[in-house]
C-alpha cells in the first residue's frame, strides 16, 4: 500500500491568516510514531508560520510554538485537530494587538 492522502485543506481565519492541514495514511508507522498517519498542520499569520504540528521521520509527533518545538502525544486524529484548533485560539488570544490609551 502507497501512502493515501486523506485531507489537504487550506481554511482562511481571518485577513492574512489562515490553517493549512495536510493528513495522510502510510503502510506503517514512520520512525518515531506510533500510528499510521503523517501530517503536517500549520498556522500561518502575515506569511508567517506561528503554529505547526508534524510527524517527520526520526522525530516523531511533536509541535513548533514560534521557535519552541515541543513533544506531541498523538491519540487520533480528532484530538489533533482539537488541540491544533486550541493552539490557534490561544494563540489569537494572547497575540491580540495591544491598544493605547483613549484620547478623550
């Protein structure tokens, strides 16, 4: 069995923002992963990737935060893509614009 691709969606959020997800299912699990999957889920802000969650051979499940990459517990696919669409609203939440005093 050859890897088959089972989502690539590109889903715009706001002006300049949008999620691009990419899944596929492989014959067996890549080195470093426990499950059939390769993925690759990013969060892109002004051509910027702020948010990304892959599995690439050798490193296994992890996520890229900015310049932090961290481990990832991959459980299934639901729960990715929960805790990716989590990732995205904190991620928007804290990196909100910050507004000056009114000037009344």
């Amino acid at each position: 069995m050859k890897a088959v691709e089972i989502a690539n969606r590109l889903i715009a959020i706001a002006e300049g923002r949008f999620a691009r997800i990419v899944v596929w299912r492989v014959p067996r699990p890549l080195r470093g992963s426990m499950h059939d999957f390769k993925y690759r889920l990013a969060y892109v802000v002004d051509d910027v990737c702020v948010l990304r969650y892959d599995n690439e051979a050798g490193k296994g499940d992890h996520r890229h935060c900015g310049e932090v990459e961290s481990r990832y517990v991959f459980i299934d696919l639901d729960q990715l893509l929960a805790d990716f669409q989590s990732d995205i609203a904190r991620w928007n939440d804290e990196n909100r614009p910050v507004r000056g005093p009114s000037r009344e």
